[in-house]
C-alpha cells in the first residue's frame, strides 16, 4: 500500500505514532550506551555480587573441592612421617607438589582465600536478611484480598442467622475465626470494611528464623575453627614399651602448634606404654583374613600433678582425654631390642628401635640403627624385622603371620659417614649410604647378619658383636613376649572444640526448621449477601506445602463446630455442580441408563 503522504514523520525519522520520541532503531547506526560506572560503582558491583546467596553456593562447592587434596596426601600437620616417606619415594614430584602447598592444604593460601571469600560472602547474604526478617516480624498481616476466589486454595461456606442480625451473625463468624487463628498459633490481624468482615493470619516465621540461624551457625563455624587453629596445637610420638612420654615441646617427634601457643601453654603430665594388647586372627593357609587385626588396646599408667597415677587404655576411634588433651593411637610396631659392643666387650648402642611395618597383615618391618661413637668408623645398620618368618620359592625371608611365632632379624652392615655431623637434620628411618660402603648383604658376598631373639653374632671386619636382646621373661617356652611393641601417638589440643560442637548443634536446628515449618497465611471473610452469611476460606504458601488445602479444609470444618456450638447460625447444605454431578452414564434425572 502506498504510504499515507498526510503522516508527518517523528523527531527520529519515523512514522510510526506508536513509538516514542526517543526511540532507537536496533538497525540504525546510534548504539545503547550503557552508563559508566566508574571505581565506586564497579566495587558496588563486585560487593553485590560475592555477597549473593548463588556465590556463596559455589565458594562453599569450592571449598570441599579444595579440601580434596588434603585427603589425597599426607599432611605435614596430622602425619609428618608419611610426608617424609612421601619424599623418599617420590623426589622428583615432590618440590613441585610443596611448592603448591598440597601438603599444608588447610594452612595454604589459596585455601585461606577460598575461605575468607566464603565467610565475607555469607556474612553480607545473611546481615541485609536478618534486618528484612525483623522488620517483618514488626510488621502486621496483610490485608485480606478483595477476591479471595482468585487463589487456587480457596473455599466457601454459606449459613443462615436464626437469631439476631445477619450483620452481627457475620462478625460473630469472623471472631470465632479469629479466635481459632489464635489457638493455631498464627498472627491475626482483623481487617473490617463496608465489604464485610475479615481476619488476616499467618505463621511460620521460624522458617526464615530457621535458615538465618543455619546460615549464622554457619559463620560460628567458620570463626571458631579459624580462631581456634591459632590456639590449638597436633604433634606426634613414638612411645615403646616401658618407657615415657613427657608433654613437653622437647619430648614431641613432630609437632605443628597455632601461632599463639606458646612454650609453656602445654598441660604437665606423664604418660608410660606399659603393654599394648592386640589380637590376630588365627592362621589358616589360604584365607584371606588370615593375620587381620582384631582389636588395638594400649594399657598406659598417666600420672598428673597433684593427683595420684591411674591406668588408662587408648583404643582406635576411642581417645584418651588428659588435661584438655586428646590422646589418639595412631599405629604400632615392633621395637627390637639390639645391643652392640666394641671389640673391647665395652656397650656402644643399646636401645629398642622402632621398626615401620611394610605390610600390615604380617607386620614385615624395616628399620634403622646409626652407631656414631665407640667403633673405628661409625656404622650404619638397615634391617628388616620377620615376626613369624618363612621363605619364598627364590629362598628369600618374608613373614608370613604378625604375631611372634618364628622372630628373626636380618641387618645390612654400612660403615663411614651417617651424615650428622654437619648439622643437617636426618630422618632416623632413613639411612644416606653415600659416603658410607656396604659390609654385608647385596652384591658384596657376605651374608646378612640374621638373628633370632637372644643371639649374638659378629661384626664384620672384626668391629665387635651385635645382640638381639630377648625380652621374654625367664623360663619363657615361647616368644611370644620377645620383643617390645611400641605405638604411635597423636595428641591434640583444640580449645574451639565445643565451639564447633555448638554451632554444628545450631546449625541443624536451623535446618530443621527450614525444611519442617512451612510458611503460610489463611484468611476468614464474611460477608452478608441477601440475608445470609457467605464465609470464605482461603491459603497461601510462599514456596512449597503440599499440606496447605488441607489445612484449609482444616479450618473450615472446625470453623463450622464452632459456629454449631455457639449458635445464631445454621449450614446450609452445599450444592452440587450439576455438570459433575451428572454422570454420563445416566440420564437427566440421574437415573442408569439401561
């Protein structure tokens, strides 16, 4: 069609009058230019950005992710030892893995951020919530709607007044309703206008009471196990029967403390492994749970000032509380005895070394002995420890039970340089043989020294004798108590430990409330409409409640009891829907067809 040449064109060139003036065509060459920011603006943006409840999902996501790497491998803080051993068995890959920090996960940098992220994220979610949540809970009901049959939970009653007014009759109604709201525990609010009478209620408040407390347990969390890592202190020891434990910073194998405990803030006491009780399943050739551990127990003697010495056991997964401290049992091995003597028959090294098994369901071990005085050339001695020894078909020893049936020890001789007198702090399971030459054992033709518990042999070269000293008491048909156990100990302290128990405690709570109480508001409308009451009932749900048409109906028929009890009104029948009614089977009457 041609174009109407009476249309006058707009300021932007265009005829159309449906536009406005201002309009921009998309086709055009003038672009939408968003307005500029600028540094106050865009740190606006970042600030509502972290601190929206989608971000705060995804940096908590983050950081169990984060987390993940700290169950992969060990950590300097809970098993030094298996990040030393770690070293050993992986050189090459292991100052790539340190230098990203994978063996101090909770203690990182980029964990740290993650963290610190979270709790800047929640705190700004939860703060502007708490603050709307008050002021709803100042707040009165809302107005009941003009049109309650809009709502999909929605129902009508209709009673004729045999007594009084119908006026009267209808705000009786919505007083008996108010009333029963009441009981219900629900915040009412009466709403009376020329349209009738009405009463507004509604509850469940606690649900958003219940997520900000989750949400704030959450923070309390996150404070106390960051404040109270400052005061919390781990450290390992390696305790062999018969002797002490001293908690001191001195007598620790390993320990990792917070930044604010100091020297003195470790609680006095002692502690003495007087046995360690362990059953084994018996050996059946063949059956794989053959040689598996049934139960740990370490017997110890704690003595405390002030107060007398007791006995007390250490179990796995069952701690030992003393002074604030919890005492964990770790692991256990065996600790040979080994005495070694010079050519003069004088003692220069006499302990009970504690040897790391290799293999938990014979408890084949591997340890090290460092003689550094009273030798020609100070000697280092690599063994392996058979609780129960066998041979394989190629003839070499190996255990083939964890109990003491069969002990035999085989050592590897070194002599030269151990590589401690240079100051360099060296691992007491790990031998540096570079500056030392091999004596026995391997490529160079002699034997290794094998000992059964109570024998002694010779030292190469003629250096002096070395003993395996047998524990068992005199008179002892087996070997059974031959030699020493030891056990590994972690004792750890964390003040915030009731903290975290309380919060936790709060947080599930919170939850409970959240997902159990549902919101929701109920109105009560009477009206009088040609001499009779019309009563409405109707709901509302803010969010899911598959519950509300029942209470609804609920109300409605306790509404109803109520009226019956106090009179001036009675039900009137409801009408069916004659369209429902009718079945098409049946005839207009409502009779079956034949």
């Amino acid at each position: 069609m041609p174009e109407d040449p009476k249309k006058k064109p707009m300021r932007d060139g265009s005829t159309d009058p449906l536009r406005p003036s201002d309009h921009i065509d998309g086709s055009g060459d003038a672009g939408i230019e968003s307005p500029r920011l600028g540094p106050v603006g865009w740190l606006r943006w970042i600030w509502r950005q972290l601190t929206s409840m989608r971000t705060a999902i995804v940096l908590l996501l983050i950081l169990a992710i984060a987390a993940i790497p700290g169950s992969i491998f060990p950590q300097r803080m809970a098993d030094p030892n298996g990040v030393t051993q770690y070293k050993v068995e992986h050189p090459d890959l292991f100052p790539i893995l340190d230098s990203m920090q994978l063996f101090d996960v909770y203690l990182s940098a980029w964990f740290s951020a993650i963290y610190l992220l979270l709790f800047l994220s929640l705190v700004g979610c939860v703060i502007p919530r708490i603050k709307h949540h008050l002021k709803a809970l100042r707040s009165r009901p809302p107005r009941t709607p003009v049109r309650l049959g809009r709502l999909d939970d929605h129902r009508e009653a209709t009673r004729t007044v045999t007594a009084g007014e119908a006026d009267a009759a209808a705000a009786q109604a919505v007083d008996i309703a108010e009333k029963q709201l009441r009981a219900l525990r629900y915040r009412v609010e009466r709403y009376d206008d020329k349209r009738g009478f009405s009463v507004s209620a509604e509850r469940g408040y606690a649900r958003e009471t219940g997520n900000l407390l989750f949400h704030l347990a959450l923070l309390g969390v996150l404070v106390s196990v960051g404040v109270g890592g400052s005061f919390a202190y781990t450290g390992q020891r390696v305790v062999v029967q018969g002797t002490s434990f001293v908690n001191t910073l001195l007598d620790y194998s390993s320990m990792n403390r917070g930044r604010f405990v100091s020297d003195d803030a470790l609680a006095p006491y002692r502690m003495t492994l007087d046995s360690f009780d362990v059953t084994y399943q018996p050996f059946v050739e063949g059956s794989a749970s053959s040689g598996m551990a049934g139960d740990f127990s370490a017997n110890v003697t704690v003595s405390e000032p002030g107060q007398k010495a007791h006995e007390a056991v250490v179990q796995v997964n069952h701690p030992l509380g003393i002074a604030g401290d919890r005492v964990y049992l770790l692991g256990n091995g065996y600790a040979p005895t080994i005495t070694v003597k010079n050519a003069k028959g004088e003692t220069v090294y006499h302990d009970s070394v504690p040897f790391l098994p290799q293999n938990s369901s014979t408890m084949m071990s591997m340890g090290i002995v460092k003689v550094t005085d009273g030798l020609p050339e100070q000697l280092g001695l690599q063994g392996f420890f058979y609780p129960t020894a066998g041979q394989l078909a190629t003839g070499a020893l190996t255990s083939v039970y964890p109990a003491l049936v069969n002990p035999t020890l085989t050592l590897n001789v070194y002599a030269g340089d151990l590589g401690i007198d240079d100051g360099t702090p060296r691992s007491v399971y790990v031998l540096d043989t570079t500056n030392m030459t091999q004596l026995t054992g391997g490529k160079t033709g002699v034997k290794s020294i094998e000992l059964a518990p109570g024998e002694t042999t010779q030292l190469p070269d003629g250096m002096g004798t070395i003993t395996f000293d047998n524990e068992a008491p005199k008179g002892a048909k087996d070997y059974t108590e031959s030699v020493k156990r030891y056990v590994s100990l972690q004792i750890h302290h964390d003040p915030s430990e009731r903290w975290v128990l309380g919060f936790a405690a709060l947080a599930v709570l919170g939850l409970v409330l959240a997902l159990f109480v549902p919101r929701r508001r109920l109105w009560v409308k009477a009206s009088v409409v040609d001499g009779v009451v019309h009563l409405e009932y109707a709901g509302l749900a803010r969010g899911e409640d598959p519950t509300l048409a029942g209470a609804v109906d609920e109300l409605r028929a306790g509404h109803a009891r109520l009226l019956d009890a106090a009179g001036g009104t009675v039900a009137v029948a409801e009408q069916a829907d004659p369209g429902e009614a009718t079945d098409p089977a049946s005839d207009d009457s409502g009779t079956p067809r034949k």
